[in-house]
C-alpha cells in the first residue's frame, strides 16, 4: 500500500479558531513547567513541533549537530538546577542526541529528550527515518514515553518533568510519532501530578551515624555530586563548618567546598591530590555525601580506604552498598540526613594538623622548567583573575584533569564536566549553555585539540547567537591522555594520536566569525588572560603546550591510590 | 552461583517488561526463567529467575535497582550477601 495514511497528511486548514495539535500541547506543556529555552535541530518527523515554535514564547537555540542540542541542554540544566530540553527528528537526529542523553544519565542531570519519530501507522514497518528510540535509550535515561495518544501529552510532559527533576535526577524521553503531534485535541487528559516527598532519613540510620562520627580519630568527609542534586550544598558547608572533618571531593563534587576551605584537600582519585588520596587511605571512618564510590575515584576498590569504616549518605538507595559495604548506610533526603547529624566539634585535632601539615608538604609546584606556556598555572592563575563569576566548561582530556587540579571554584556549578561518561565534545556546547543560562557569569570553555573537533561546528552557534563564550584551547598537537598512557604503560608504542596536521585553530574561528589569537611562551600568559577577560564578545585563544607535559599525579590503572606516581620512574 | 528468583509487581506500561530484564541483564545478571502471568487487575508480575555472573554482585543491590525503576512497585526475593552471612531471610525493596 503505498498511499499515505490520512493522518499523516498535513493538516493546511488556518490554525486559529482550532483545537490545538499535539505539537502545540507540547509546546504549552513545556511553558507550564517553565521552560523558557530549549535547544534543537529540525528535521522531517519533528517539524509539526517545529511549526509550533514560532510565537510560543520559547526560544530555541538552533545547534548544528544533535549531539550539541544534548550537551547544552545538559550544562542548561547543571547552571539552572532546572530541567534542560532538547528536541531532535526521528532517526539519525534521535540517535546522536543518544550521547548527550547518556551523559546527562551518568551524571544524574535533568534533562527532557524529545524526539520525533515516524507516524503510528508505519511504526515497525522500516520506514525513512525509523529508528526505535525508545528501545534504543532505554539503558541510559531514568525513564522514557513512546506518545501513542495526543490526549496524553500534557500529562506525558507533566510526568516526564517530574521524573527528571525528583529524587536521583535523570534524563527523560518523549518520543513523540508525527501524527501524534498533528492530531486536533479537544480535551486533553488533564497533567495531575503526585508530588513526591523526599523520603526523610530513618532516626535509626542517623543515630548509628553519629556513634560512629563520634568514635572517630581520622574522619573524612568525602563530597561527591550528589550532594549538589540534592541541593544540599548549603547543609554540608554548615555541618562541616562545625565538624571541621578533612574533606575531599569527586570531579563532580568540586565547589561544593571551596577550593580555599581551609577543611578541603582537593579532589581524590586517579588524577586527585597527594593529600587527599593519603587522608583517605588512612581515615578510619569516611563520611560518604552523594558518592558513589567510582572505579576513577577509588582506584584499585579492594584496597580503597582500607581501615575506614563506612557511613553512606545517598537519595539513592540503590548507591547503597553497590561497591563499598556501609557499616552505616543512610539513604533519603541528603539535605535532611545532614541537618539532622549532630556532631558539634570532633576532637580531630592531631588528624587536622597532620592533614594541614601534609597539604603544605605536597603544594603544587607551578614553576616548571622550559618557556613554554604552563597549563596548570595558566588555569590557576585564570580561574585566580576571573573570580567568583569564573565558570568553567571542560572537554575531556589531560585540560580537564589541569582544570580539577588547579582551578580554584566557589561554588559546585562552577565547574561543568563530563563526568561519569568522560564525553569529548562536551565543552563548548556545555559552554553555550552556561552562558545562556547566566549571561552574567564569565563562562570559560576549556578544551584541547582533539576534543575540540568533535564539536568545532558549534563556533557557528557562539557567533549566531552572539554567545560572549571565553574558549582556551590548549593545542599539544596529539590526543594528551591517551598518548600519556601509551608512554607509561604502553612501552611508548604511540598509536594513532599525533594530531600533527591540526589546521590553525586561530584561523577556524576567525573564518567561523569568533576572534582568535595565538601564544605560545609563557610570558605571554599574563596578557593573554587579561585579552580573553575583557573581550566583550566570543573569543577563542588559541594556546599551545609542550606536547610531552603530563598530568600528575597518577594512579596507575588498577592499582591503589596508596601508589600514587608524582613522575615518570 | 545459584539461581534466585525475584517477584516484581509494577505498573503495566509500554516497555516496562524489556526495560525490567534489560536491566537485570545490564547490572551483570543471566536470566534463567520468566514468567508473566495474566494479570486481572490493571496491575502485572513478573517472576523472574536470575544468576549473577560473577562473585560479588549482591542480589539486595539488584533490587533496589529494580525498585528505582519507574512504575516498579515492589520486588521480592533473593537472599542479599549479608542475610546469607547472617543466615536471614528473603530481602524485600
């Protein structure tokens, strides 16, 4: 049968004096909950929703790859605490927002999907465009809708905000047939929505705790991105402003503290500080905050921490006892977990000073021989000048590790990175939608020569929009990390990523209509920094490095973070 | 490693039961059995026999995992690593 089903046909009869279409439900579900931006790329079975858009009142950023749409609606979301959208067409636009989706699964991040997808009535038939979505995402969003009834879609979009948004927040799918979004709606089925409580944490739990905290001689505090989720940002710093106990944190946990605490160690881990991967190895008891004990994060688990007996603060209990046995696990609402453990002042006072005494012992050396331009203490002194506005938006590579390491954040939404997928690509993207988020902040996007061109096409999107994105691009000519690794574990055998014939970064942006410049000795770092933090508009600075710097220090792969590298041996 | 088999009550939805054994598969899990009885209620259960596939997976974990899945209502079954040190009973999320 070859002729097209009626309802696939477009409906051309004038649009007002009418019952909506199920694209115009959508739209105004999507204002009820808020959404004031959403960020896209149009295409065959999404235009019905497109055709909508115009007049809504909701602004879309028109990305230039899918994948792109996701990332920014990921950062939207980490910048606002709110939601981000993200709209695709059926097929090859549904599967590369996938990436995007599963980043913002790994990282626990609220973000609304939708896709269009191919008319009800030649669902499962292979049809131009047909990709199953729905099946295809199901591993990586909290929860995911097939729209089979236009009736359905505000409740469809009520729920899918509720999902994101509550307990362990999470990607969620609307896959949504182009039919669907043309059929007239009379009455649609009304969005009633049950709030769900944040489940409170049992008095048991907490009381078993604190007898815990209290026996502890060598306590550590360690801060994961959970405790952002749950905004419970504010609880922690009061807790720990009175138990004073040594604190460290995840990559996504960074800011939570302030990296000038006097209580906070740095980030632990594979690439963490010498001090806090030490504390954590001999604590006797950690206090877990929205951690969920991962492999980049504990080394070698069977030696993580090994005399320390485990309390666990999650909103998800399923975290509990997934890789880490608790002797003292207390799932629900983290922000009240923590307003209700009473602890007052630990007498920690021989453990504080050895911490201090250790950081102090382990400072970073920022005066690293040769001209070139230093990236750790071009970051350091970066993020130093550009102050409490400073947001950084990472790629994924050996800058993202020099941003952990060295940057200095007040607040966890300053630092916006990949953190559980380790997605190339995400900074600039990210970056957008930090700025669009908060113009007012000063969003830098730190990225490197590889990652850099898995979403170069978006400099079209900066200059678009006017987008005043700060992007430092440190050019070491190879894939950093990857070649690290070869040097160290791989007997130098370097496979496959010397990216020696690079174009002029400088000269990609300029042609993309972004300012650019290019330094490459380290006394030009000062000015440098100084040119991209009063640039008014988009500008891109285009920095290269020594191609042999590495990130230290290191946990070898599979082994514990007691064996830390500070150099190659 | 023996064969558990966890009851899964949940609300019927479209996908509900790939997405229930995608997951026991994906946390590293066979499925050994499935049973689906009809259901009269506007409610659905699932008996589902499973294996882990290494030493170490705590089948308490598992359900909890379950249990976090959208219009999951209740999983029964399976001894956690901890009630089988401590001889206990059944776990329940």
């Amino acid at each position: 049968m070859n002729a097209i089903p009626s309802t696939l046909q477009p409906d051309t009869s004038p649009k007002s004096a009418k019952a909506p279409t199920g694209a115009e439900l959508v739209v105004s579900a999507l204002r009820d909950q808020g959404v004031d931006m959403v960020f896209g790329y149009p295409g065959g079975a999404i235009m019905p929703l497109y055709d909508a858009l115009p007049g809504s009142g909701l602004k879309h950023i028109l990305v230039r790859h899918e994948q792109a749409a996701a990332f920014a609606a990921d950062a939207y979301a980490r910048a606002t605490g709110k939601a981000g959208v993200c709209l695709a067409t059926s097929g090859p636009g549904a599967t590369n927002l996938l990436t995007g989706i599963a980043n913002a699964y790994m990282d626990s991040v609220p973000l609304i999907a939708i896709t269009g997808q191919v008319g009800t009535a030649v669902l499962g038939t292979d049809a131009f465009q047909e990709i199953d979505i729905f099946g295809m995402a199901m591993p990586v969003v909290k929860h995911s809708f097939l729209v089979r009834c236009a009736e359905d879609i505000p409740k469809i979009i009520a729920e899918a905000f509720q999902i994101a948004t509550s307990g362990r927040p999470g990607p969620v799918l609307i896959d949504l047939p182009k039919d669907v979004a043309q059929t007239r709606v009379e009455k649609p089925n009304p969005a009633t929505i049950k709030k769900t409580a944040h489940r409170p944490p049992d008095p048991v739990d907490i009381a078993r705790a604190e007898a815990l905290l209290k026996r502890a001689k060598r306590p550590v505090l360690y801060i994961g991105g959970g405790v952002v989720k749950a905004r419970a940002v504010d609880a922690l710093r009061r807790f720990n402003m009175l138990a004073g106990i040594p604190a460290v944190s995840t990559l996504t946990g960074l800011g939570v503290l302030p990296t000038d605490s006097a209580d906070f160690y740095g980030m632990l881990g594979m690439h963490g500080a010498k001090t806090a991967n030490t504390l954590v190895q001999e604590a006797d008891l950690l206090l877990v905050c929205g951690a969920r004990f991962d492999d980049r994060a504990t080394g070698k688990l069977d030696t993580f921490a090994p005399n320390a007996r485990v309390i666990h603060l999650d909103c998800d209990p399923a975290e509990i006892g997934k890789l880490r046995d608790a002797d003292a696990g207390v799932p629900g609402d983290l922000k009240a977990a923590l307003e209700s453990l009473a602890v007052g002042i630990l007498d920690i006072s021989p453990w504080r000073a050895r911490a201090q005494d250790s950081r102090t012992r382990h400072k970073f050396n920022y005066n690293a021989p040769g001209a070139g331009i230093f990236a750790p203490a071009f970051l350091e002194e970066l993020s130093r000048k550009a102050g409490d506005r400073f947001v950084a938006t990472c790629d994924v590579g050996q800058h993202q590790m020099w941003v952990a390491q060295h940057c200095h954040f007040s607040r966890p939404d300053a630092h916006l990175t990949s953190g559980g997928l380790g997605a190339m690509g995400y900074g600039i993207p990210a970056g957008i939608g930090a700025k669009l988020a908060h113009p007012e902040n000063c969003v830098v996007t730190i990225t490197g020569d590889g990652s850099i061109m898995m979403n170069i096409q978006e400099l079209a999107t900066i200059r678009r929009y006017g987008v005043a994105l700060k992007i430092v691009l440190f050019d070491n000519s190879t894939l950093g990390l990857v070649r690290q690794w070869q040097e160290l574990f791989y007997e130098e055998n370097f496979s496959e990523v010397d990216l020696y014939d690079n174009p002029d970064f400088a000269d990609v942006a300029r042609s993309f209509g972004v300012e650019a410049f290019t330094v490459s000795r380290r006394e030009q770092t000062s000015a440098a920094i100084e040119r991209l933090l009063k640039t008014r508009g988009p500008v891109l600075a285009h920095v290269r490095i020594d191609p042999r710097e590495n990130v230290w220090p290191l946990v070898p792969p599979g082994k514990s973070n007691a064996e830390m590298m500070e150099r190659k041996s | 490693m023996n064969t558990q088999t966890l009851h899964i009550e949940f609300e019927p939805a479209e996908g509900a039961v790939l997405r229930l054994i995608g997951l026991v598969e994906r946390r590293g899990y066979d499925v050994c059995s499935i049973h689906l009885p009809p259901s009269s209620d506007g409610s659905m259960s699932l008996d589902l026999g499973v294996m882990a596939r290494d030493v170490g997976r705590d089948i308490g974990v598992l359900r909890r995992q379950i249990h976090r899945l959208v219009g999951v209502r209740r999983v029964l079954g399976g001894m956690d690593n901890k009630d089988k040190r401590a001889g206990g009973q059944n776990g329940e999320a």
